[in-house]
C-alpha cells in the first residue's frame, strides 16, 4: 500500500475522541504504512476540538464553521486526504482497532474497492430498536442490489479515493453516507467485501434518531436504486399492474363481464409505468 489516509469524523466526542486518535496511532505505526490521520470537528460543542488540538502524532484537523453532520463532515476530510485509499471510522469508541489491520490486508491483497467491518459477531452491541428498523431496509436493499449486504451502513470502512470522488455528487450530508456508498458500488459493480468485526458499546449518545432516520434510509434505499438501476424499480411495479389487469380480463371472460374501465386503467398505467422505467434506463446508460 502507498498510503493510507484516516478520516475520523466527530461531533461531540470528548469521552472518546483521544483514544481514538491514539489507538489508530499505535495500531497503523505497527503496520509501518505512510499514513495520515484527518480529524474532522464537526462544530462540537463540547471539548472535542480543544482535546484534538493537543494530540499528537501524524493528526491533521479540520474544523467545521457550522455542524455539516456524518457524511458532510466525512466529505471534507476526504477531500484533504492525500492517498489512494481512505479508511474512515468513528470518534466514539464502537470500533475497535484490532480489525484494522486485517481489514488493510484484504484491501491490499486483492485489490477491492471496498472493504466494510461488518458488525455481524456474534456479540456485537447494535441496540434492539435500530435491529428491527435495520432489517426491514437491508433486505429492500439486498432485494433491489440483488447482492448479499451483511451490514449497510457500517462506519469502519476502507475504499478506493477515486471510487468515492466518482459518487461524490450523490453522497449526502447526514446519516445516509455509508448507505448510500454502499448502495453506489454494489449497483455498478464495483468490488465489496466484508470481514466480521466487534462493535462495542458507545461512550457518549449517538446522535441518531432511530424512527426519523429510519424511514428517510427507507426513502434512500429506494432513490439510490432509482437513480443506478431503475428499471429494478419500474418493472416490477409495471408487472404487477399488468398481471392484475389480466385477472380482470379473465373474470371478464369467465365470470361476468364488468370492469372495463378498471381493465384498461390498469393495463394502461402498467404500460406507461414500463415506458417510464425504459426511459429511465435510457437516461441513465447515457450519462454514464
Ligand atoms: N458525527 C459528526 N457530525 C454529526 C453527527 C455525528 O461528525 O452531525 C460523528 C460522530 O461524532 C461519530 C460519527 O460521526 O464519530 C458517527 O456518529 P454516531 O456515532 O452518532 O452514529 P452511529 O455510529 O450511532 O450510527
Ligand atoms: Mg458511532
């Protein structure tokens, strides 16, 4: 590996946010890779910053004028970042070290785009509320990908910079970073692998909102899609619409003849749900 550069976003961290940066520290200078650490304060209102300012060690940071959130913060600090590949982590303690250098290793070895920390151990402490709410979106997205997604949005990741300058433009400001990165490089066939990982529990609280943010990743889930593989979308629904009208022609037929209009609605809107999902197509292999 040529390089390595760390993006540790953080807002409000100050319980953690040290041994953060400590522990990367120790860990990569042990793996004797040229390597930076960017730490991004995303407008914290607690010590976080100050905390940063003093550490030591190979730390560049950024620090945000207002609160940008997780992907937001994330973008900056990849932008600064001077290697190949980039691996990002959290500020709040839920990902240990230890994994990282394996996670490297597989990186490097065989040339992916991609390596995620999936927190799929068997202890791995992900709270009951987000579990639910997760499952519902990772088997849409699993469905919609076609691809099999241990962990959607896993904040320990390794990537390529040039794949992630390449979506740069559909990667949002919030949460939704990881989900949507994900999403980007399953649909276009971009190399992804997951290695098993610990997730512990946080220091401080997180600051995500599990109903909000659950149906807007719902909402994200499907953009995503629509915008790499829309017909993955429009299809389905067109063939249902068809299927239905076909079963009111046939009750039609057989049983008594009523339904015209519901008949040629139906068949009319699968048509024109199927010519829009084309069109999408279209739009979309063109641009690319
Ligand atoms: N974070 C940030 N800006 C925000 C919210 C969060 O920089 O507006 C940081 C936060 O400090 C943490 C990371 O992004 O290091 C992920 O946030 P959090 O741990 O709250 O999310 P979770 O891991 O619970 O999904
Ligand atoms: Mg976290």
């Amino acid at each position: 590996m040529k390089g390595l550069s760390i993006v540790v976003p953080c807002y409000n961290e100050e319980k953690s946010v040290v041994k953060t940066i400590e522990d990367l520290t120790s860990t990569i200078s042990k793996l004797r890779i040229n390597f930076e650490i960017i730490a991004v304060d995303d407008h914290s209102s607690d010590k976080s910053l100050e905390l940063l300012q003093d550490c030591k060690g190979p730390l560049s940071i950024i620090s945000n004028d207002i609160q940008l959130g997780y992907g937001g913060a994330l973008k900056r600090g990849i932008a600064k970042a001077k290697h190949d590949a980039v691996l990002i982590i959290d500020a709040d303690g839920t990902y240990s070290c230890d994994s990282i250098p394996q996670l490297i290793q597989t990186f490097e070895k065989e040339g992916l785009d991609m390596v995620v920390g999936s927190r799929t151990k068997k202890d791995s402490q992900i709270s009951r509320s987000r579990k639910f709410g997760k499952w519902f979106i990772v088997k849409l997205a699993t469905y919609l990908s076609g691809r099999h997604i241990p962990d959607l949005n896993s904040g320990l990741r390794i990537m390529k910079k040039e794949v992630i300058d390449k979506f740069i433009h559909i990667l949002p400001n919030g949460f939704s970073f990881t989900t949507t990165i994900t999403l980007a490089m399953l649909t276009n066939n971009h190399f992804v692998k997951y290695i098993p990982i610990d997730y512990l529990k946080r220091t401080g609280r997180s600051k995500i909102r599990p109903f909000k943010d659950t149906s807007n990743f719902f909402l994200l889930v499907a953009r995503t899609i629509m915008y790499f593989d829309p017909l993955k979308i429009f299809l389905p629904l067109s063939a249902v619409l068809f299927f239905v009208g076909l079963i009111l022609i046939l009750i039609r037929i057989f049983v008594r003849p009523m339904l015209i209009s519901t008949t040629i609605i139906t068949f009319v809107a699968g048509f024109m749900i199927l010519s829009l999902g084309l069109l999408a197509d279209l739009i979309d292999k063109r641009t690319k």
